[in-house]
C-alpha cells in the first residue's frame, strides 16, 4: 500500500508540475459555472436552488477531460522507457497501475472540491435538498473512477498518448451514449442488458439521490475491470512463450 | 550475492537472442559482459533484472529464482538500464527520494541515502535542476545513483560509462572497482579497455552464446599460444644475415624488421620462456649485442574481433 501511495504521489505532482491541474481544474470550473449560473437552463432559469445543471454539465466534462489525464500515464513510460525503471524495483503491476489511477481521482476529487461553493452558494439562495448534491458528487466519483479504468486499459496498450486519448473516448461512448441508445431500439432481455450497461441511467438514478448497491457494482466493476486489464497487459512480458 | 545463471534462452519470434547460456558470478566479483551490438547482452541483463521473462533457463539471485521470487530479487538488484531512462520533469533530488521509497529504503534513511549517493556520483551542484536540463554526463550519474540507492548487493550496469567525459570515467571505474570489493558487480560494455580496467572475469558472447569466459590474462593466454617479441641487436654485420639466423630457429615464425627501431625485428613466435633462451644463445654464439627484448601483449581487442567475427 505504501509504493502505491509512493506512487500516486510523483503522478499528482506531474500533474501539478505539468500545469494539466490546474488547466483541468480552471475549465472544469468556467465551464460547468457557466452553465450552471449563466446559460441554458442554469439555476435563475429553472429556478429552483438545485445543482442538477452543474451535474449535468460535469459529466460531459469529465467525459472528455478524464481520458486526457490518463492517456500519458502508462504510454509515455513506455515511449521514454521509464516502464524499465519501474518493472526493475520491488512493485507489483497492481500496485503501479492503482497508483496511478489513485493519482487521477485524486485530482478529480480536489477539482470537484473546488466546486464546493456552487454548492453553498445555491444553499444561499434557496432551500437545497442537501441529499441530492452529496450522492450527485458520490455519483461524479463513481463515474470519474471507471472512467479512470477505462483511460488505463487504453494508456496500457499503446505507446502513442493520443491513440491512448481516442481509444479511451471511443470506449467512454459505448457508455455513455450507444449503449443507452441500443438499450431504447430493443426491448426484453436484450434492452435490459443494454439498459444495465448503460452508463448513463446508473449515473441518473445515483444523482437523482439513490444509491443502489446494483449502481456502486456496475461502477466499481468498471473500474476494476479496466484496472485488471491494464494489469494484465503490464504482465505480459512475465509470460513464458 | 551470488548469481546464478542456467541454460538461458530468449527468443524473439525465430531469432534466438540468447541461446542456452549459463554462467555463475561470485559475491566481490566484477563481470565485464563484452560483445558487438546485438549479441544478447542487454537481453541477458534485462532477464536477470526482472524486466521480461526467459523463454527458456532460470536465474537464481542468491536463494531466489527470477521465475519464482522476482520481488525478493528486484530488491537486492541495482540496475542501470542500456539509455538510462529518467523522469525529464523531475528534480534531481525529488527524483532519488522517488526511487528510495520505491526501493523500500526505510523512511528515515531516506534523507540520508539521497545525500551520500548526491555526494558519491558529484551531483550536488546540480542536484534541484530538473533531470531534462543535464547534459549527458550528469543524466548517467543520476542514472548511477538511482541504481545504487538503496545499497544493493548486486549491481547490473549496462555500459555505465557512455556519455561520460575521460575524467568522469576514471571515476565511475574507480567508483565499480570499489563496490566490486563487497558487491557482485555485472557490467556491460564494447569498450575493451574499460573491462581490463574494471573487471576481474570477462564473458564475450557472441550471437548469443558465451564464446570466451575468464580473467583477461587467461583469454589472452588462450588466444593463440603465439607470442611476439620486440628485439634489438647491436653489432650485427646486417639485417638480412639476423633475420635469417633467427628464422633458422625452431619456434620462430616470422622475422620482420622494425622501420622506426634502429636494428629493431618482431619476432613472431610460438609462446614459451624456451623461444627467448634461444634467441639469447644465438646472439652470444654470433657475438651479436642483444640490447632489447621485450614481449608485446595480444591485445584483447584482437581476441575479440577474431571470436567475434565469422
């Protein structure tokens, strides 16, 4: 546990180093701000003291921003031959691979903690249903760590950051968008596989203010299973031809 | 640490990089690895270092098999990969704490280590500039550093000395020289000096497979059984009447004068104290003045190319 901590620490100072954190964390904020006071159907507009805009508009944003902060972190190792270092020292795959996906949610989590005063200032403004913003952000974290899964496996198999990039937004697609759209031209088991793989409607019910241990799997299984393939492709070179 | 290294093979798709190559280096023993580009040197250290599996053989690192135990080997290895891979973005000093914790180094030694290893390899000038703004010389001290950090028992170098100025170098050499007393020190190199400088055994291999293995002195020796030898005779009534006295001797080979030596021949010959009474008994029976002979070495440059070349 401690190389992992060893680990994800050098990764959150690249990224703070490489100035990508606080690009991330300025764009994640103008953005979602923007459409949360000022257009579309922002606060004033609905006029309700709810976060569900900021929401909304997050899960777009992190859509595109998390394959960016995780497409160099396994590739560039392998492109700079910085993956010898790390497979010469007393590690695990496991622990480099949940190092640097900690690392990630690490600096989801500080840009999320900036939006707090979205939070209190809407608190301000109205009576807030203080329920639906806490899971809203349980949701945004479940969401940021199987996408983080993903953006691994994609960084993992390649030594090129922007084939990384793409593959990881083409997966995210599949989740976001394509499989709820499969999940509405079918109907029975089919549309229920589809509708249960959809990214999108267990987002929907977690921000809606219902946690489902159903919800938490299909997430933390993402995740997991992103990470295990991203293991797995690190173990390759162990296997004996 | 002893290593121990059986019938090692890795193939890359038909290409047999190494093929069937076993060898043991003993603790305080330093192990030049020679051999052209391509031979299956780095593919060998990547192997015991734990980076890619063997197709075929095993390794054991002490008590430890590479295949079995490759944590346990990981730690008592320092290894300096072939270009030296480092974080660009990283300082000097940010860098080595990186790499101590990741090595284990207890946490408060870390400080510690860091500092002798900054003093050790001459890095204190430059220790807060990131690693992208040294030059060549300083990213292979950081490089060295890094690899002896967590004072590991068996070193792995490959070509330790690429990049590095003259003096550096003499430094680097003394430095492997010393840890090589105490530690079981394997490096790479195609620089042949550097191995009779630095190394007690020498291993050439070949198209991956061990070729020559031994001191330097022993593959010189082995090298052919031929000797030469550098003469000068004073008081000779010519060249040609010593050179064809001396070619009448029975282990001599080849007589040829030297232009740049007054009276000077090299004599090619079979190896033995014998060769050299002889040629001395000649002399006095012809009252020739011997005023110089002296054994030339076989170069193991020599050796080399005639192992290393089909």
């Amino acid at each position: 546990m401690n190389k992992v901590w060893t680990i994800s620490k050098r990764e959150l100072r690249s990224f703070f180093d490489s100035l990508i954190a606080y690009i991330l964390i300025i764009v994640f904020l103008g953005l979602s701000g923007f459409f949360t006071w000022l257009y579309g159907s922002d606060v004033f507009f609905v006029g309700q003291a709810t976060l569900q805009p900021f929401f909304s508009i997050a899960y777009w944003t992190l859509f595109f921003f998390i394959p960016a902060l995780t497409m160099r972190m396994i590739s560039d190792e392998k492109k700079t031959g910085t993956i010898e270092l790390l497979f010469t020292k007393p590690i695990t795959d496991w622990q480099l691979v949940l190092g640097k996906f900690l690392a990630s949610l690490e600096l989801i989590a500080i840009a999320l903690l900036f939006s707090l005063p979205y939070y209190i200032s809407v608190w301000m403004i109205g009576p807030i249903d203080h329920g639906a913003v806490w899971c809203g952000y349980f949701g945004m974290i479940l969401m940021s760590m199987a996408l983080i899964g993903i953006g691994l496996f994609a960084s993992s198999i390649t030594s090129n950051q922007i084939v990384a990039f793409l593959l990881s937004l083409f997966i995210g697609v599949f989740f976001l968008i394509i499989f709820d759209v499969l999940a509405n031209s079918f109907t029975g088991v089919t549309g229920q596989f589809f509708s249960y793989l959809s990214l999108s409607n267990h987002y929907g019910s977690i921000s809606r203010g219902v946690i489902d241990s159903r919800d938490l799997i299909y997430f933390l299984s993402i995740a997991f299973f992103g990470l295990f393939l991203a293991q797995s492709v690190l173990s390759k070179r162990n296997i004996v031809e | 640490m002893k290593i121990t290294v059986s019938n090692l093979t890795k193939k890359y798709g038909s290409q047999r990089a190494v093929d069937n190559i076993s060898f043991e280096v003993q603790t305080g023993e330093v192990l030049g690895f020679l051999g052209p580009n391509g031979a299956g040197k780095t593919t060998t250290m990547k192997i015991i270092t734990c980076f890619m599996a063997p197709s075929d053989g095993d390794v054991m690192v002490g008590d430890f098999s590479i295949l079995e135990h490759p944590e346990e080997v990981k730690k008592n290895i320092g290894y300096l990969p072939e270009n030296n891979p480092l974080y660009e973005d990283m300082p000097v000093l940010e860098y080595l704490e990186y790499v101590a914790e990741l090595q284990g180094v207890p946490k408060e030694k870390i400080q510690e280590r860091v500092i002798e290893m900054v003093v050790l390899t001459g890095l204190n000038v430059e220790k807060h500039k990131k690693i992208g703004e040294l030059s060549k010389g300083y990213r292979q001290r950081v490089g060295l550093a890094q690899a002896m950090i967590h004072d590991p028992e068996i070193l792995i170098l490959d070509e330790p000395t690429t990049g590095l100025d003259p003096n550096q170098i003499i430094e680097i050499r003394k430095l492997i020289r010393e840890l090589g007393r105490s530690k079981t020190v394997i490096l790479s190199t195609h620089i042949l000096s550097e191995v009779e400088a630095t190394c007690d055994r020498i291993l050439i291999i070949n198209d991956g497979k061990i070729v020559a293995d031994g001191t330097a002195e022993v593959l010189k020796q082995q090298a052919e059984g031929e000797e030469m030898l550098r003469v000068q005779i004073a008081d000779a009534p010519n060249n040609d009447e010593v050179i064809s006295s001396l070619m009448e001797l029975e282990r001599v080979i080849l007589v040829d004068p030297i232009k740049e030596l007054e009276n000077g021949f090299m004599i090619n010959c079979k190896e033995s104290a014998e060769t050299r009474k002889e040629i001395f008994k000649l002399c006095v029976s012809k009252n020739w003045i011997l005023t110089q002979m002296t054994p030339i070495e076989t170069k193991l440059e020599d050796i080399f190319r005639e192992l290393t070349t089909n």
